[in-house]
C-alpha cells in the first residue's frame, strides 16, 4: 500500500505524514500497534517545518490487520490507502476502517 497517510508526527516511522515503515499491523481495535513515539521529534520546535514539506515519502508498506473491516482479507488490508490519526485515548487509529 503506497497511499498510507498518518497524522502520528511524533512517530519514528513518520515523514510529512507519511508512513515509512515496511510493514505495519492495526489490532482488532483499529489500532496502529506499529507507532513508536520518539521523544526526539517531540522536543524539537524544528521537526514541524519538515512535516509541512510537500515530498512523497510513501513507501510499499504491508498493512496486517485483525479488525473487523471490509478491507480486510486474510488479517491483510486491501484499501487503496488508509490514513492513521490520533483517537480520544490519543492512540493511533485507522480512520479507514469501515465495520465489516
């Protein structure tokens, strides 16, 4: 999936809002067990202007998943792009997921 969108810039694996991670899995509960805050790019004021760039980060990542979602086959998700925000708990969660 190239189209994987995340609103997680305190992430390690996230560049412009883009996820550069090869493989991620979304738990039963939609969410992303894959983020990895990093304290790095919370202390840094900097770490902003480079998630305003307009590059394309994106990379072929494979999305496993365990929830309950139309675009879900085989604990594999076959959107073509999802996009990972920040819930009520301040988990990462898939705001792609359509119960199945």
């Amino acid at each position: 999936m190239k189209d994987l969108k995340c609103g997680m810039s305190a992430c390690v694996r996230n560049k412009a809002y883009s996820c550069v991670a090869k493989t991620i899995r979304v738990s039963g509960r939609t969410d992303c067990k894959t983020y990895t805050p990093s304290e790095e790019k919370r202390r840094s004021l900097m770490e902003a202007g480079e998630d305003f760039a307009t590059r394309n980060y994106s990379v072929d990542t494979e999305v496993k998943c365990d929830a309950k979602c139309v675009f879900n086959r085989d604990r594999v998700c076959y959107a073509n792009g999802i996009t990972v925000m920040s819930g009520k708990s301040a988990d990462a969660l898939c705001f792609t997921f359509i119960k199945d």
